[in-house]
C-alpha cells in the first residue's frame, strides 16, 4: 500500500501520539462555542504550527466534532501550494496519509473522476506535495475528532486557476457525493501586530460578505485561491459564512513585531 508518510511531525506539531492527543484535547477544550445540529459543510481553518494556530483551528474542528453524526464523511481538504507553481489543482496519488494518530485513506476514485473528467484542471505534481505542510496540519485534528468512525480525505492543493470555474465544477461533484469541504489558510504574514490587524479585517469582511471582487483585489491570505473556491460554491449554494475565531501569532505565542493572523469560520445553510 502507498503511504504519504508525515513531514512536519514534531515541526508543527509533536510526533508523539500521546503529547498530540492531549494538545489538541487542551485546544478543543478550551473553545467555548457551542452549534450543534446546524446543517454545514465548509469550514476555513488555519495551518501553521500548532503553537500558533492550533487555538483557533480547534475552534473549526469542535463544530465539526460537535455535529459529526450529520455530515459527510468525505472531506475535501483544498489547501495553498507553498512551494511549487502550478496553473492547475494536484492531489496526491497516495492511497494513505500517516499521521501519528493512525493512517487516513484517499478517495482516490473520486480524485480519478476529477482527473478524467476535467484533466485541464486536475492533475499531479508530486513535487508539490513532498514538503507541504498546508493539508498535513489538518489531518492530526481530523483523526483526533474521529477516532472511532471511518471517513476519507480528498487532499487538493490548489494552485493559480480560476476559482469559479473549478469552485462550478466541485458544486456538481458534491451534488453527486455528499462531501465536506475544509479550505486550510492563513492570513497576511510576518507585519507589525497593528498594522496586520487592519489588513486581515479587511480580508475577513470580504469574504464574511462574499464579495468576490474586493476578495481578488485586496484580500491577503496563503491559501487565496482555495478561499475563493469555497466562495463560490457557497455562494451558489446560499450558504453563508460565520466567523468562530480570529487572533495572530502574537497573541498565541506573544511577539508581536512579525505576525501571521489566523482564523476559523464555518458556513451555514439558512434552510
């Protein structure tokens, strides 16, 4: 069997299946929020290391936690290519992602149907996996939340393409396929705590409102172009976005001359 075997383990997060489990047991505990049996499907969430961002990404993972008898339980996690270009969307042809908490399988046949069907936005670089840390990060939580159930990750990096084109063409799919979409992204990094500030603002009441056209020209965030799928998928959904957390690296690991700012949010059917 083909494993994408970790990279990032006691880099971002601790590779030890005990010291994992108990921080990201701290994490969800201290979230004080509480939406259960509302109908979602989308979540944003951050991904750096945990020290920094695991507080607020937690508050992500509670919600699905809290509401995981009634979602699907396939997730398709679109997430920032960091080090490789690419004009296209990649999944990682592996059949399982290890993490310390136990291995997760991939939905390699509906990544197949994407591939075959619209080979012009779906492909694979493999390079652009090796050292991507953007869909690792979320997976610890995942299996974490889930520990006694089974699901399966449809792990998509996605690169320079258009995100209302690829946002229609994952619409359909999920019509098909009842899926779960996670966009794993940070906001503006390494500016001065208050300068930042009013930056990602900025960003989060672009897409808190879905106005598409500010989002392009003026947003900062990593994972820009996942974001803008969702956006439209939730938009011709009428699914709408709630912001559960925001705070930056200052304020989870205290200097505040460089900062990378974080947020969770969770979309909601009005229906």
């Amino acid at each position: 069997m083909s494993i994408r075997k970790t990279v990032v383990a006691d880099m971002f997060y601790p590779k030890n299946p005990n010291e994992l489990s108990n921080n990201i047991k701290k994490y969800i505990k201290n979230v004080d929020i509480n939406i259960k049996k509302m109908n979602i499907k989308w979540v944003v969430v951050p991904h750096a290391g945990y020290i920094y961002s695991g507080s607020i990404a937690a508050y992500s993972y509670k919600i699905i936690k809290q509401n995981w008898k009634n979602i699907p339980k396939t997730f398709v996690i679109l997430a920032p290519s960091h080090y490789e270009y690419m004009e296209f969307a990649s999944c990682w042809m592996f059949e399982e992602y290890e993490t310390p908490l136990g291995n997760i399988e991939v939905d390699l046949e509906l990544w197949k149907e994407l591939m075959d069907n619209y080979p012009d936005y779906f492909n694979f670089l493999a390079k652009a996996h090796k050292e991507e840390h953007s869909i690792e990060t979320q997976l610890p939580f995942l299996k974490y939340i889930s520990w006694w159930d089974n699901f399966k990750i449809l792990p998509i990096l996605v690169g320079n393409i258009n995100p209302i084109e690829i946002g229609e063409i994952l619409l359909k799919l999920s019509q098909k396929k009842d899926l779960f979409f996670i966009v794993s992204s940070d906001l503006s990094h390494y500016k001065h705590y208050e300068d930042a500030g009013a930056i990602d603002q900025d960003t989060l009441r672009s897409f808190l409102s879905q106005d598409i056209k500010n989002i392009a020209e003026n947003a900062d965030a990593c994972g820009i172009y996942p974001w803008l799928v969702l956006n439209q998928i939730s938009y011709l959904s009428k699914w709408h976005p709630k912001l559960l957390k925001y705070a930056n690296s200052g304020d989870t690991a205290w200097w505040k001359e460089q900062v990378v700012w974080y947020a969770s949010l969770v979309y909601i059917s009005n229906s």
